[in-house]
C-alpha cells in the first residue's frame, strides 16, 4: 500500500489577472488571463508533484470548463482522473488591483452532483488500488448527500486509509460528527466556526484541539494560524510551528502547498512533527509567489533547512 490520491468534489478552473484600479461603473481593462487547475485536493496534486512527489488527482469535470482544466493538468504532469459530470466546471477569478496590491477573490459556486454522479464518484474511488493517504480538500458542492462524506471516509478507514481532511463550514461539520479521521487542517477561523465559539488565544486552542482528538474526531490537527505558522497537536505532539518570514505576494494556494508538503513528507516516512514543519516552509514558499501559483520546490526546501535550524 503506497501513494497518494486527492479528492477535489468541487474543482475549478482558475484565471488570474491584473487591472489598473477598481471602480464602479465603467470598463475595467485589465491584462492577459492566466489559467490553472484549481480547487483544494487539485492545487494539494499539483504542489506535491511540484514538490517532486507523485499523487492521483481525482475529481468530477463537466463542460468545456472541465475539459480546460485536465488539459491544463496535463500540461502540469499531474497524474489525474476525471469524472464526467453534466454541469460544467466553475471558474472562479483571482483579481489584483495593481495601484494597492490587494487581491480580490471572486469564488462561483462548485457544480452540482446528481446522485446518480455521486455514487459513481464513491464507486470511482473504490475501484482505486488502496493509497497511503487519502486528502480531501475544498469546499462541498451544493446537494451533497448527507452521508456522502461518512460514506467515503468510513470507507477509506475500512481499508486502511490514513485520511487528511482540509475543509470548512459544513464539511468541517460532517467531518467532526463522523470523527477517526488521521488528520485535519483547519485555519483557525474554520474551526472557530466548528466549534461554536471565539478562539482567542492560544492556551484556548490548544485546549479545543485537545479535547477533539481526545473525543476520536480526528488523530491530529495543524491549525493554520496564518503570518504565525501552525498549530500541531496529537497524541504524541503539541507544538506552536512558526512561519519563517516572507514577501507576501499571493495568499492563494498556501494551506494547499502546506497540505501537499505536509503529506508528501509522511509517505516518505517521516514523522508528524517534521512533516508539519515542512508544510509550514511550503505554505511560506507559496506566500512568495503571485496570482494563482503555488509554492516553488527551492523556496519551500531553503526555508525548511532554515526553520531546522
């Protein structure tokens, strides 16, 4: 049993631009669109393959959109399988105003899933040879079933699948309520949210994520805490990992780098602690880079060797 699979329910198809300066109410000409696969278990596939791991991409594509985007992970190298689905692909925009540097992103909502497409996408992942790890990571498309989530993870743990879950809202939810996963990664507003109530400092979170893990939601958590670093806590781990400081240029795809670093260092063979330090450095890397691109190896490999000190 090796490897990796990432399983993104509501993939897009990603184009960044730049305009002059926002305002109401005329033509905004703005320059040449870049495109990219995008969603959270696509952007974790692509960092790990830029990381030089190996990972199976899977996800439901329709439309032209759809079509676009296994082009563009084809012409990324990523090892990816497509689930043909009737509604098309979302596009989503990531905007830069040049005149402040700030960067609006502007999310659609992910395509549907009939049910008839979700039993296939269960089935799908199934018929897959076991993984190490399975991630699940980015928003839930609308009409979920409610036990497609418990259905898919109890699954996985039946076969020995170590399952890391990035998500929010209501899939962070669904995900606490069905508990045993190996590992979540909320931010900290994320799990705010989860839990019901303010985290306001840090003895407070480490006492929630204490008590999840002693309740069998999951076996850890790394809790982003944005500019300063993550919070790591398991059985055998509690540790405050700081982030190594960077020029910010892009927020887009840092907990996906971090995710993908942070299991790529796993299936090699190396423990939680190290692990999670390596996705910090590669949640850093992408920090440094602009509109839609993820961390680069150097980055992330240089400020993981300073970080050790």
């Amino acid at each position: 049993m090796s490897g990796i699979v990432t399983l993104t329910l509501s993939p897009s198809l990603d184009v960044a631009t730049e305009v002059a300066r926002l305002y109401p109410d005329d033509k905004l000409r703005c320059q040449r669109p870049r495109y990219a696969p995008g969603g959270g278990g696509i952007n974790v596939a692509r960092a790990i393959h830029i990381l030089g791991g190996r990972a199976l991409a899977l996800y439901p594509a329709g439309g032209s959109t759809g079509e676009h985007l296994g082009q563009l992970l084809d012409a990324c190298g990523v090892n990816h399988q497509a689930l043909p689905i009737q509604e098309w692909t979302r596009e989503s925009l990531n905007l830069t105003e040049l005149a402040s540097a700030q960067q609006y992103r502007l999310i659609m909502p992910g395509a549907r899933l009939s049910e008839v497409e979700q039993e296939q996408l269960l089935a799908a992942v199934q018929a897959l040879p076991t993984p190490e790890y399975l991630v699940v990571s980015g928003s839930l498309p609308e009409g979920l079933a409610s036990d497609f989530m418990p259905r898919l993870l109890g699954a996985a743990k039946a076969r020995g699948v170590r399952c890391i879950v990035d998500c929010s809202g209501d899939g962070l939810l669904q995900v606490l309520d069905i508990g045993g996963v190996f590992l979540l990664k909320p931010n900290i507003d994320e799990l705010s949210a989860a839990v019901g109530e303010d985290i306001l400092d840090s003895t407070q979170l480490l006492g929630i994520a204490r008590e999840l893990i002693a309740a069998g939601k999951c076996q850890a958590l790394l809790v982003s805490l944005g500019p300063q670093g993550a919070l790591l806590v398991s059985a055998e781990h509690s540790a405050t990992i700081a982030a190594p400081t960077v020029r910010k240029r892009s927020t887009v795809g840092a907990g996906d780098s971090m995710v993908a670093a942070l299991t790529l260092k796993l299936v090699s063979g190396a423990d939680l602690l190290e692990a999670a330090r390596y996705g910090v450095a590669a949640g850093s890397a992408a920090i440094m880079t602009a509109g839609t691109e993820l961390c680069r190896r150097e980055d992330a490999e240089r400020l993981f060797a300073w970080m050790q000190g």
